[in-house]
C-alpha cells in the first residue's frame, strides 16, 4: 500500500493557520501579573521629607504659598473664621505656618483648622491668593 503524500501535503497548503486568542490573553495577563508582583518600587523612606514644597520647588521668593481647598467651605486660624480670604477654592498660607504651625483637613466637615504658630495673627497667618 503507497501512501499518498502530494495529497497530504496540498491538504496542508490549503488550510490557514488558526489563532486561538483566549490563551494568548491568558498567558499576556499571567505574565503581566507576574511582573507586577515581582517588582519593586522606590518609596519616598528619607525622614526629611515631609511633603512640604520645598524652597527649590517655588519660582522665587513667596511668603505664601497656595493651598487647594476645592470642596471646602471653612477655613479657621486659631479658632478665627478667615473663609473670607478663599478665591478660585484655593487660599494663601504663610510659610511659617506650613514649617511650624498645624493644618487639619476635615472634608466631611468642608473645613480647614489651621494652628498658626506663635506671633502670627490669623490675618497674617492666610491671605487671599494673588493671581
């Protein structure tokens, strides 16, 4: 008995090469996973930083900086009721109270309680924002 190859081998010409995407999609997203959970990333561990904007971050000299305040209605200083001075939901802080005075967010509140620190009176404290 002969086997028939010309045959065989026109049946392989014929037929087009299927491609199931349902395991290649498996396969991409296992290894995606899989990079993901091997790799490691950088945190910010240096005790110095304190989330504050840096001097080298401001372009100049400012006494103030701008705090958003987008959603907040509220801003006291020391208990004094300065929500006058927001504009554009933002409001101007002094520096020294951002180094060594206390800013609390209470957002279910829409308020701000800012501590400033000793010497600076609350209308110092904040101011309305320059634009």
């Amino acid at each position: 008995m002969t086997i028939d190859t010309q045959s065989y081998r026109r049946k392989l010409r014929s037929r087009k090469a299927k491609v199931n995407l349902v395991p290649l999609i498996d396969v991409i997203f296992t290894i995606l996973i899989f990079l993901m959970v091997t790799s490691s990333f950088q945190t910010a561990t240096d005790p110095g930083s304190s989330g504050k904007p840096q001097v080298s971050q401001s372009s100049g000299s400012s006494e103030y900086y701008l705090i958003p305040v987008a959603g907040l209605e509220k801003v006291t200083v020391n208990g004094v009721d300065m929500s006058r001075d927001i504009r554009n939901s933002a409001i101007a802080v002094h520096t020294r109270v951002i180094d060594e005075g206390e800013i609390i967010i209470k957002p279910k509140d829409g308020a701000i309680i800012i501590t400033a620190p000793p010497g600076i009176s609350p209308d110092k404290a904040v101011n309305i924002p320059q634009t």
